[in-house]
C-alpha cells in the first residue's frame, strides 16, 4: 500500500523542513506536528501542535495516518530527563498511538551514535549491534528495540535509519565517512515509505566513498543514493576532532566527551 496520509513529526526541525520541502503536495495529507511554531499551513498540509511526551495528544495525533515518519526529539547529548520525556517516553507513545491508530509503518529517525563507540576501521550493517557512544545514542538504541517489539509483536512496519551527517554538504574529515546529503535523505525516506520490510534498520547515509556502513540491506529495499561526500574532499578540515578517540571511534566528538572508560576495551 503507498501511504496517502503521511504524519511529519520533528517538521519545524532541520531534516523536518527538508521533508516538508520536497514533500508538497505529494500526498493526500502532510500532517505536520512539532512542539514549537510551524508556520501557516500550505495546500495538502495539516499543523498539530503537539508534545510527544503527551500520550494522549499523540494518540489523537496519529488518528488516520497511513505513515508516520518520527524526526521529533532532542538531537543532541544532554541530561537523562530531558532525554527520557522527548526522545524515549516521546518515541513510545508514538508507536503506542500508531498501533491504536492501526497505522501501516513507521519511519523511524536513528542515529549513527547508536554504534558510535565502534572503531571506524570496523564497517557496521544494521544488524551490527547497538553501542551507543552518549545517553542520546542510547535513546535512539532504545528506539530501534521499540520499534522491533510494534514490528513484530503488532504488526507495525518499522524502518529505522541510523543517520549520519545530514548536511548540505561535508564541512569536516569525519562527514567525508558519514555524510547524507538532502536529497539522499529524501530518497531514503521515500524507500521507507513504499517498501516492504518488517523491521529494518539502515544507515543513513550517501554513497560516500570512505563510508564506514554496508548499507547493502537499503540497497535491497531499492534506495539508490546519488551523492558521495569524496567531491568535498579538499575543501573540509579535520580541526573539530581534537583527541585520539574522536578520530578513531565512529561518534566522533560524541567518544570523549565525559568519557572515563578503559581505552584497551574499546577494540
Ligand atoms: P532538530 O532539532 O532540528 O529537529 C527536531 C525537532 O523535534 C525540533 O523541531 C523540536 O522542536 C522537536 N521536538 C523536540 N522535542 C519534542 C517534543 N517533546 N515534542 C515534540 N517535538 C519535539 O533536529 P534534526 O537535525 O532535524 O533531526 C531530526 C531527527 O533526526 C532527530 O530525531 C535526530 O536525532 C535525528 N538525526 C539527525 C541527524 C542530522 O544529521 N541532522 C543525524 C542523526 C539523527
Ligand atoms: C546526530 O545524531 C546529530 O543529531 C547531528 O547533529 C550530528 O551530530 C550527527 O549525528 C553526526 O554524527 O554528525
């Protein structure tokens, strides 16, 4: 089934305004939902104001939908409860209020810092498992377990995709690895919505020739990435990675930040 009426949570965000972008007047509906001002409604787009740590608001939210594409949550590292009412409690009353709803899939926006305290000499598949490098990498690990148990304990089609770097374009050595540009994200978010899968999870990423993932399982769903991060190359700097561990562990920054662990056990 190709989904009509499409929930956008996180819309007044960055990768949210780029969705709602190239999204206009694709579907039936374009719901638009985020804590803080979106704007006027343009033609086929719906605005709800809405807390995901709201159960009952996101219940009423999901009401509808064919698809929901999830990029509302705090994208950065920050304290535990911050973390926990947007990213985690936030994230279950959305597959909650989809299963309710008897929503088709949910796309699910994951984070390379899931398994950012892996070795970049290490080439990760989704099925690589979580090892998250910071409490937010943890919440979005939390989210890919949550979106298995709706996948196949109710029935609730879940793409999960750890994103990397999504950004106009490469502005530092890491992003070379790590980069997924605007249009990329795009035409994975679409795979998310027409394919078949149950409970997925892909990186999000360009065809970037430093690439640290085997995204061949995206490849298979039939997403075909346009851009490689290598164009850039001469142009970025490696000035923001400052330690050993920042340059060697795929979370880059996010490794030594309040690290005090034992480096050996780091393989
Ligand atoms: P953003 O911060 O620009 O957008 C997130 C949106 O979520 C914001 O508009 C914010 O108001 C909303 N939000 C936060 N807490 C909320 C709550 N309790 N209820 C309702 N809305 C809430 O972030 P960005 O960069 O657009 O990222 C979107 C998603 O993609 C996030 O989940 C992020 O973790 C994930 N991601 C983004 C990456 C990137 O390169 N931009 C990389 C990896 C993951
Ligand atoms: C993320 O998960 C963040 O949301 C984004 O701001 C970047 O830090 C990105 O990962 C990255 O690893 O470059």
């Amino acid at each position: 089934m190709i989904p009509k009426r499409i929930l956008l949570t996180g819309a007044a965000g960055l990768l949210g305004g780029v969705l709602r972008r190239s999204f206009a007047g694709q579907f039936q509906l374009l719901r638009l939902s985020d804590i803080v001002s979106l704007g006027e409604a343009g033609e086929g787009e719906e605005i709800v104001t809405c807390d995901l740590a709201d159960a009952a608001a996101v219940e009423a939210l999901c009401k509808g939908m064919d698809a929901i594409i999830h990029l509302g949550g705090i994208p950065y590292e920050t304290g535990w409860p911050e973390l926990l009412r947007s990213n985690i409690i936030g994230t279950i009353n959305l597959y909650e209020g989809a299963r309710r709803a008897g929503v088709d899939r949910v796309i699910f926006a994951s984070s390379n810092h899931a398994t950012g305290m892996h070795p970049n000499d290490r080439t990760l598949s989704g099925e690589s498992p979580a090892r998250p490098d910071s409490r937010y990498g943890l919440t979005k690990a939390i989210g890919e377990d949550v979106a298995a148990l709706y996948a196949y304990k109710h029935g609730i089609r879940s793409f999960c995709i750890r994103i990397g770097s999504c950004l106009p374009k490469p502005d530092n050595k890491r992003a070379l690895s790590t980069w997924l540009s605007h249009g990329d994200f795009v035409r994975l978010v679409q795979v998310g919505l027409k394919a078949d899968y149950v409970h997925e999870i892909v990186y999000g990423v360009s065809k970037n020739t430093r690439s640290w993932w085997d995204n061949s399982a995206a490849y298979r769903l039939g997403y075909e990435p346009q851009d490689d991060a290598e164009v850039y190359a001469a142009e970025v700097g490696d000035i923001e990675l400052k330690t050993d561990l920042a340059r060697n562990y795929q979370g880059g920054n996010f490794v030594p930040d309040e690290f005090s662990g034992r480096k050996e056990w780091l393989d």
